[in-house]
C-alpha cells in the first residue's frame, strides 16, 4: 500500500471494543501527525456488529476531524466521495472497490 493509503486492521485483534477503539484513536492520530497518510482503511469485521457500530459511532463523534467518513458498503467507482478520496490517494489498488463490504470503514483525512 502506498504510505498515503493506510490499512488499520481491529477487526482481527481480539480486542475488546474499548480496546479496538483505544487503538484506533492512536493508530488514526499517528496517521494525521506523520502528514502523509490521506486515507485510511478500517477493517472491524462483521463479528457480531458491535465493533463496526463502535467504530462508526467513533468516527460520527469525531465530525470535522476528517473530510469524509466513507461505509465499505457506499465505497464505489460511482460515489463521488470515493473516488475523490482515491484521486486523492493516488487511486490505490483495493480489492474492496466495489464489493460493498460492510466489514470495512474509510477515513479520507484533511
């Protein structure tokens, strides 16, 4: 992945909640200090839900943090928020373009 795509994986951790979020607090923090990343891939899984509610439940409590919060279900060639944030990446490789994977959540930093 290019350094201004990150990939940030809670979903097969093991973590408690409250711990995958901890962690996605300070994985997304050094992110947006390091200046390079412009997107970020959550993966949370499909589990039981709590986790993806948890994390995009986080990301709606951080509004204005980032530019976009984008649902894997949403992430498309046609969207245009996704294919901004990709442009904006330098469009990435993803697997996931297009699959809508509700087991994944994007960040697009500012």
């Amino acid at each position: 992945m290019s350094p201004r795509f990150q990939i940030i994986d809670i979903g097969h951790r093991g973590f408690s909640l409250d711990r995958a979020l901890s962690e996605l607090e300070t994985d997304v923090s050094a992110c947006i200090f390091n200046g390079k990343t412009r997107a970020i891939k959550i993966i949370h899984g499909h589990g039981t839900g709590a986790l993806k509610r948890g994390v995009r439940e986080w990301c709606k409590s951080q509004e204005g943090r980032f530019q976009a919060v984008i649902q894997g279900e949403s992430y498309d060639l046609f969207d245009p928020l996704s294919a901004s944030m990709r442009a904006d990446c330098g469009s990435p490789h993803d697997p996931d373009l297009g699959r809508k994977n509700s087991a994944i959540t994007y960040i697009w930093l500012w």
